[in-house]
C-alpha cells in the first residue's frame, strides 16, 4: 500500500484497450479515502479479479482497523463526527468507521466499473460500424483527414469524453436501473413512494377518461327508465289451483282494475269541474301557490293546476303505500336504488319518494332531448333529394313508393326503433359530462374512482414522474450494474 497526498482525479486511461507484450491488460487504479489521504492500491488483472479484490479489501480493513487503534478516543471521535458518524464506545466506532470506508471505497470501484462498463460499450458500438458510417460520424465530430479505424475510433472516444459523454451515458445507466426498479414495484408502493416525494400520481385526462367509461358500463348515459314500482308483498300462495281457479283469479283481479279506473275517471272529471267553477284570479293564485306561472287561457291553466293535483295525488298514495311497507321491505327497495339502508322508517320513504322523482325527471328530460335530435335529423332529412332519400330507404330495407313525407317519418321511426338517436344521445350526455369533470379537482376525481372501483393510475407516468423528482432533488440512486447493455 502506497499512501500519496493528492486528489482523486477521474481520468480514463484509453490505452486500457491496448494489450500488453503478454497479452494481459494494464493494471487498475482504484482511489480509496482514509482521512483526506489517497491510498492507491495497483490490482493486476488475473483470472479471478473478485477474488483478488475481496482478499485486498480485506487486507486494507485489517490495517485501517489496526491504525483506528492505535488513535486517540478523541481523534477518533472527531473523524466519525466529520463524517456524520455518531459516537460510542471506541470498538464500536472503529467497526462503524471501517465500514463507512469500505462502502465509499466500494462505491469508488462500482463507478469506475461503470466508467469502464460505457466506454467499452461505445468503443464496441464505433467497431461495429463500417469504415463509411464511421467516416461520416467522425466528420460530424470535426475529425478530418486519412486515418485508419482505429485512430478514428480513439479520436473519437476523446472528443467523446470531452463533451462529458461518459457523464452521459453513466445517467443514462443510472435512469435505466432506476426505471427497471420502479416498473418492478407494484402500482401501490408507487403511490405511496409518490406519497412521500410530494408527487401527484394522477393524470387527469387519464381519470376522466376511465370515469367515463366506468359510468358507461353503469349505464349513467343509457336511456333512463322509471324503476318498477315495488308493492307491498301479496300474501304467500298456498297450492297450486286448477284452471278454473287461476280463470276466476284473473277475472277478478280485472274486475277490480276496471272499478279502479272508472273511479278514477269520474274522480278527476269532478276535479277538473272544480277547477273550472273559479274565476281566473283565483286559478292564477292557486298555481303560483304550486310554484308555477299562469299563462294561456282560462282551459290551460285549469289543465296545468289538474296535472300537478294528478301528481300531488299520486305521490300521496305513494307515500302511503310506502309507510305500510314493513322495514324489511323498505330496506329491499333501497338496496335496490342504492339508498342508504339507515335511519328511521320515514328518512328512507323519503329517500326513496326523491329518488322516484328524480328519475321521473330524468326520464322527461331525456324525452325533451330526444324530440329535439329527432327534429334536427327530420330536417335533415327534408334537405336531401328524393333520389337521395330513396337510396336510404332501400339500404333499410324499406319500400319506396309513397310521398316524400312518409319516407322521412320511416326513417325517423327507424332512426328511434334502432337505437340510432339513443347512442346519438348517450356521445352528447357524455362529453357534457366530460366538460363537467374537467372543471373537478384531483381528489374529487379521486373520490369519483374510489366510488366507481377504478384504478387512476398509471405506472409508467408515476414511474416517470418519480425519477424525474429524484434528479430535481439530488437523489442518486446507487447503480449496481458494472457495464451498459449492448445496443
């Protein structure tokens, strides 16, 4: 061991390539930092350089180990402490110092394995390229003049040097490394490891576009429809009748809804003769009263007051209907409308009474948009030619023969029968919902995820995202790879 006073200094020696007279290679210097001082120890390539090395290192550790005895506790103390090191007993602090030298100096020997492992690489790369591909790169490097391969190739690997093309390609080694970690972890460590560098995980069009597909497959822009009426449970059938039976049970069940409708008949006959007995000003308060403004004649208002007394009715034997349910059946019918199951009996008859209105609501709006794509396709439609509307007919499978009027009716017909104008719909309900989203923040599209089940990730951006946080903050993760891969 030849201790020099003096700096490292990471040259690389391009005469490594050439052999010697005996066909081995040059002897490797590799730099250890004990104290400032800069031991440099010569290692002779032989047939198993690990073993030689691991035998060496375990030389120098005996002899640092030695020299740490023979120091001062307190000198000792001030070297663990420049270091970072903390403090102990003097057996304890000799252990902990040799090995924070022997990572350093292993970490000196892992870079300048890979200084070796890049140039090697490109040297091997600038071999492989024919005497013209390499005249050519070399002239984009300003290296002129007749030269053999070899000279280019040296000429070369200096000017490469130079522009800090080893810098380069060691972080292009330590980015691959980094990434083929990261990739191996699974998309939770990756949030979490994103968690904790302050590092967003989402991308937003990227949720947004699996929100809406997650709300598809729910049926959210499917045509609503209003959710079967659930009644109250009929008392358990007994055995089964004969024919004769099942006959007298339907007649009398049709009995009963024929008495039920002229009831209902003659009912609202009388409500709208109410109705109709008050004067213009009393209708108009009693509509606003309802929240509605009266407008038209004396018949549209008395019309107007009768459907919303229609509707009041309805959803007051609704209500009633729903309070004789036991709780039992309550929580059934809120299972299925996805309702809370919680609270007490009048909390989910009203949940479930909005949620009825809701979907009538729906259901109305839905009718209004479909009217009006049907009058934008119907005129259209009226803009084409006969010749043009008869080619369409026939591509349908529809008859031609009757006026043009009836042509458009069959092709609108055809257009709402054929699920045409629903899917028209469904691609407008959804981009209206993806400008809504768009307006949301992160954690709320999160939220939206969490409900639906769907995963907001995507590992390659947070891999991305992670190493690119890394170089912003310094970190360097260790390369444990000795050389490139090949290209």
């Amino acid at each position: 061991m030849v201790s020099q006073k003096r700096k490292a200094v990471t040259k690389f020696p391009w005469n490594m390539f050439k052999k010697s007279k005996t066909g081995s290679k040059k002897a490797e210097a590799i730099y250890i930092d004990h104290d400032d001082n800069m031991n440099v120890i010569a290692i002779e390539d032989k047939s198993n350089p690990k073993e030689s090395q691991a035998k060496i290192e375990k030389e120098i550790v005996a002899v640092r180990k030695s020299e740490l005895k023979a120091m001062l506790v307190d000198d000792l103390k001030d070297l663990l402490v420049a270091r970072g090191l903390e403090t102990g007993k003097k057996e304890d602090m000799i252990s902990a110092l040799a090995l924070f030298e022997a990572k350093a100096r292993a970490a000196v020997r892992q870079h300048e394995s890979n200084v070796r492992g890049v140039v090697v690489s490109k040297k091997e790369e600038l071999e492989a390229l024919s005497v013209p591909e390499l005249r050519e790169l070399c002239d984009s490097m300003g290296i002129k003049g007749v030269l053999t391969k070899h000279a280019r190739i040296e000429q070369f690997l200096t000017l490469w040097q130079e522009n800090k093309g080893v810098d380069k390609a060691l972080a292009k080694v330590a980015h691959d490394l980094r990434e083929g970690q990261l990739c191996a972890m699974d998309r939770s460590s990756l949030r979490k490891f994103c968690d904790k560098l302050g590092v967003s995980p989402f991308v937003k069009d990227v949720m947004i576009e699996r929100i809406l597909r997650g709300e598809t497959v729910a049926g959210r822009f499917s045509r609503p429809t209003l959710e079967q009426v659930e009644e109250e449970q009929e008392s358990a059938p007994g055995k089964k009748g004969d024919m004769v039976d099942a006959l007298l049970a339907m007649e009398a069940s049709r009995k009963k809804s024929a008495d039920l409708k002229a009831r209902q008949v003659e009912e609202a006959a009388r409500k709208r003769e109410e109705l109709r007995s008050m004067n213009m000003e009393q209708l108009k308060k009693f509509l606003q009263s309802k929240g509605m403004e009266a407008a038209g004649k004396k018949e549209d208002v008395v019309e107007a007051l009768f459907g919303v007394g229609v509707q009041e009715d309805a959803m007051s034997a609704r209500k009633t209907k729903l309070r004789s349910l036991s709780m039992d059946d309550l929580k059934k019918l809120c299972l299925r409308r996805r309702l809370t199951q919680e609270g007490k009996r009048d909390d989910m008859v009203e949940a479930i009474l909005a949620h009825e209105a809701k979907s009538r609501q729906e259901v109305q709006a839905y009718a209004a948009k479909m009217l009006e794509v049907l009058a934008k396709k119907k005129e259209e439609l009226e803009a084409k030619t006969n010749a043009e509307l008869k080619e369409l007919l026939a591509s349908k499978g529809f008859a031609v023969g009757r006026a043009k009027e009836d042509w458009v009716e069959s092709l609108l017909t055809e257009a709402k029968d054929s699920g045409e104008v629903d899917a028209l719909l469904a691609v407008l309900s959804r981009e209206a919902r993806r400008g809504i989203l768009l307006s949301i923040d992160e954690l709320s599209l999160q939220k939206l995820c969490d409900d639906l089940v769907i995963d907001p990730y995507v590992k390659e951006v947070m891999v991305e995202r992670i190493i690119a946080r890394e170089n912003e903050v310094g970190a360097k993760p260790v390369v444990k790879s000795a050389r490139t891969p090949k290209k």
